[in-house]
C-alpha cells in the first residue's frame, strides 16, 4: 500500500510539473501587449514597454525564464498581479479571496458527497424505477447542459423567485451563501450519484451477494454492510478531485 502510495504521488508530481511547464510556455507565445493594461498600452511609448518586459525578465531566453520560474516557485513567489490589481504580489491577491473560497468550496464538497451518494444508494436501492429514472434525468442534464447555463438558471430562478442575493456578502454571509453553494454543487452531486450507483449496481450482480441473500440478510444489511462499502473503494479515488475542483471554481 505504501509503495502504490509513493508511486503514485510521484506521478502526480511529474504531472503537475509538465502541465504547469506546458502553461507557462504557451504564456510566453502570447503577444507582449497581453502584460499590460489597457491604459498602458496608450500611455506607454515602445521603450517604455521594452524597459517593463526587461524588468519583469520576460526578454531573457526561455530557459532562464523557466528556471527564474521554478525557483520563485518553491520559494512560493508567484510573482505580481498584472491584471487584477497591477503590482500587487499574486499571494497576496489570491489570499483575501482564499478564506472565503475554501469556506464555499467544502461547504459545497460536504453537500455534495452526503447528497450524491444518497441518491446514489437510492437509486441503485430501486434501480429502473421512478426515483432512478429522476436522478438519471438530472444527471444526464447537468453534463449535457454547459455548466454556464445551468449556473445562470440556479441563479435567476433563486434570486427571482425566493430572493437570495446573487452576489456573495459579508454583511449577508448565510443567505448571500446559498446560490454559490447550490451552484458549486450540482456537478459533483451528479459525478456522485453517477459513480456510487455505478459501483453499487455492479456489486449487486455479485457472486457474495447472492450467498448473503441466501443467508437471510435483510436488503438493508446487504446495502449498507457489503454493497456500499465495497463500491466506496473506487469512490475515493473521486472523493480528491472533487474537493480540488469544487473549491477552485470557488475561488473568485
């Protein structure tokens, strides 16, 4: 267990470090203009534009640049705001929103895994009949649909007809909450569901379940003391990337 443990935390490292190379150099392929502003891309003359990239090391080769990269990196400099407040060091911007985000986003994670995974179990409890044949419904629409849509609609029907603010506030943490919760939520209840009432599905057809039907077990038993836990398994590996997900779209 431990050395599947390293192996695969090694793999996950090696990928992070090649996608986080691959993003940085399809930024370097982007026009120059794309680092400043709109304003001072009228005020800037061409040597001042010159004189900013050098200062900011983006004139150096692409090598040094990269290494200059990875070494701010493991000393957790992610350089400074170009965009969003001009000159302000990154940390610091993502920092202010970070409480907040993480606070929505495992708010959101623990709604959806309790929520999905019941509907899960419910569905796979009464498989082909009404309550499978809603929870597919909504899981097929949440991955049809693109997820802008179906974040519009939570938010126009929540804030038109039951009054919740659109916009999340301080001054109205707990009522301000509940949209951003629900949207955050829908995609990670469907992946849920999906996934717990695949795994149950597949359990039932087993072999040791029929042996427990035979024994007497009640339906009940055989759900919650066999089928669930042994579908959970696979889940797990789900349960991390949702959590990452949900509260990276969260951050805002």
């Amino acid at each position: 267990m431990l050395k599947y443990t390293v192996k695969r935390l090694l793999q996950s490292l090696v990928t992070i470090f090649l996608i986080a190379t691959a993003v940085f150099l399809m930024m370097r392929c982007l026009p120059t203009d794309y680092y400043f502003t709109e304003e001072q891309l009228m005020k800037f003359t061409d040597q001042q534009k010159t004189a900013a990239l050098e200062a900011a090391g983006l004139t150096d080769p692409i090598p040094t640049q990269l290494v200059k990269f990875y070494n701010n990196l493991l000393h957790l400099d992610f350089g400074t705001s170009r965009r969003i407040q001009n000159g302000a060091p990154v940390v610091k911007v993502i920092g202010k929103k970070f409480g907040v985000s993480m606070r929505l986003g495992l708010t959101a994670s623990a709604i959806s895994l309790v929520v999905g995974v019941l509907m899960g179990i419910l569905q796979a409890a009464f498989k082909d009949k009404v309550f499978d044949w809603i929870g597919t419904a909504y899981t097929v629409f949440v991955n049809a649909v693109p997820s802008l849509v179906s974040y519009s609609l939570v938010l126009v029907f929540g804030s038109k007809y039951l009054g919740f603010p659109t916009l999340y506030s301080t001054r109205n943490v707990s009522a301000s909450s509940v949209l951003p919760i629900t949207c955050l939520s829908l995609a990670s209840i469907a992946g849920y569901a999906l996934w717990t009432r695949r795994y149950m599905v597949d359990e039932l057809t087993r072999d040791y379940i029929k042996l427990a039907r035979v024994k007497g077990l009640s339906s009940r038993e055989i759900m919650f003391k066999h089928v669930l836990r042994n579908a959970m398994v696979p889940m797990v590996q789900y349960i991390p990337q949702s959590i990452l997900l949900t509260v990276g779209g969260s951050l805002r």
